[in-house]
C-alpha cells in the first residue's frame, strides 16, 4: 500500500499537482507507516484469531465461541484485543461482521433478508436491530445514502 502512494506522490509531482494534493498524499505515507509500525509488536495469539475473525465474518460467531476454538479464557482474548488493537474482542467481530453485511448490500444486489442470510443471521428481526445499532441507521436508509448509482457506460 506504501509503495501505490509513492508511485502516486511521484506521479503528482512530476505532473505538477496542487501543493494540497502532495501534502494529502504524504500524510497517507506517514499514516500508513505508522499503523505498519504498531503491527510488528502484535501478540501472536491476537494476530491469528484477528486473521480469523476476519476469513469468517461472514458467520455468526462469537467472543465466547472463538474462545473455546482457540483454547482460552473470554475475559484474557478481550484483555490481549484490547492491548494489541485498542478494542475488545466482541467489538471487533462486529466491526468485521458491519464491513461484510456492507460489503453485501453495496456490491450485490440482494434484498435485506438476502443480505441478513448471508451474513448468517437465521432472525431477520435480529439482523435489523443489529445493523441499526451499530450503524446508527436503518439498512433501508443506508442503502438509500449509499447505493451505487447504475450508470449505462454504452
């Protein structure tokens, strides 16, 4: 990823871009750094269930749940989650459950009970108060403010 925004700050400056342009695209190199830097400390244990909880979140999985898979105790996974990633356990599986049901409404065209399939909830109720919980919107409004507009490129 730092390598693509060297090659466009590179790019933005031989083609003369706005000062603006360069400013925002180094402070993306900087940014970018810094997260890769706070990585390489990150606690084994908390690095393969994060890969984990992100391959499958598209299933309805839980704090407790993962805990048993991987052989410890809820309360030391929230405790090791909330040092190596400043979030609990359970709030990171549902940040990763949020960007997948997004993913689903934005780039298929599913209908929400579809969508609530999918994303592994067997209550459509229950998927609808999920969502609006954590996106503070209801999915129809969110699929109002953020669908894709279709455009025929004929």
């Amino acid at each position: 990823c730092v390598s693509l925004y060297f090659r466009q700050l590179l790019d933005a400056r031989v083609t003369n871009k706005p000062a603006e342009m360069l400013d925002y695209l180094t402070r993306l190199i900087l940014m970018e750094l810094c997260f890769s830097a706070k990585q390489i400390n990150v606690n084994p244990v908390a690095e393969k269930i994060y890969a984990w909880v992100k391959a499958n979140n598209n299933m309805p999985i839980t704090d407790v749940q993962i805990a048993d898979k991987f052989g410890y105790n809820v309360d030391y996974l929230n405790r090791l989650f909330k040092a190596n990633f400043s979030k609990t356990l359970k709030r990171y599986i549902n940040e990763e459950r949020m960007k997948y049901i997004k993913t689903l409404m934005l780039e298929d065209n599913l209908s929400l009970k579809e969508v609530a399939v999918k994303a592994g909830f067997s209550d459509y109720k229950y998927f609808l108060k999920f969502f609006k919980y954590h996106e503070k919107i209801t999915p129809t409004a969110f699929y109002k403010q953020f669908s894709k507009i279709r455009v025929n490129s004929r």
